[in-house]
C-alpha cells in the first residue's frame, strides 16, 4: 500500500494489506550493514546495532532518557556510522561519535558510558573528566 524510507533508523516502513482479511499491518525492513569494528585487541567484529543499544541503555538507566531516546539514538549513530562509508570503524571512532552524542543529550549517561569506554582507573580520573567535559571549567 505504502512505503517510507527512514534513514534515520536504517529501515523501510511499509504499511500491508492481506489480501485474504484485508487487515492492514506494518512491516519495517532494516538495512544490514558490512561495518566491521576493530576491538582494542586487534579483533575484528560485525557492526551491531543491538550491541550499541545495549551499551546506551546501560549509560542511559535510570537518567530522563527513555528507552524510545536509546533506540532513536542508536539508529542515529548507526546512521551516521554508515555515511562514513568505511568498511571499518575502530572501537575508538565508535566511542567518539557515541560519547558526543551522549555529552549533548544526557551528563550522567556521558560520564556512565565514558566510565567504561576510557577505563578510568580512580575516581581522580572521573573528577577530571566531568571538569573538562560536563562541566566545561
């Protein structure tokens, strides 16, 4: 009946009718990806999206970001990855785009996700990080 292109959210909408019932429904066709990211060991892994909300909601959890917010802004970086048009995507490229996403929507889920991805060893390391990057002195 109708179809939509949504590249914000890597995915065609199309809405169906059966032609049995005439019920109508939606279906949404992702775009897969061949993004392969580089691990800090050296490996080589399949882009995931999944992987990226799971890491988001885990910065996001208990902050004003609804679980909405998270999937929206993994199909957003997801989106963005993919106009790089690299075949490859280091953890740290990842972590970048991913962290100047999450500084502009959210401080806490920033400093949560930051907190994994850079490895901070003690909380001096934390303290610097939310001068510098949260609250800009």
């Amino acid at each position: 009946m109708d179809s939509r292109d949504s590249v914000e959210s890597n995915a065609i909408r199309r809405r169906r009718e059966c032609q049995d019932c005439q019920r109508r429904f939606t279906t949404f066709e992702t775009i897969e990806l061949s993004i392969q990211v580089l691990k800090r060991d050296g490996r080589y892994e399949d882009f995931q999206q999944q992987k990226l909300v799971s890491g988001l909601q885990a910065a996001c959890h208990h902050t004003k970001i609804s679980r909405e917010q998270v999937h929206d802004l993994a199909a957003k970086i997801t989106a963005e990855i993919a106009q790089m048009q690299e075949r490859v995507i280091s953890t740290h490229e990842l972590g970048e785009v991913v962290m100047g996403h999450l500084r502009a929507l959210d401080p806490v889920a920033y400093i949560r996700f930051a907190c994994v991805y850079r490895r901070f060893k003690d909380i001096d390391e934390v303290m610097r990080e939310i001068k510098i990057n949260v609250t800009g002195l």
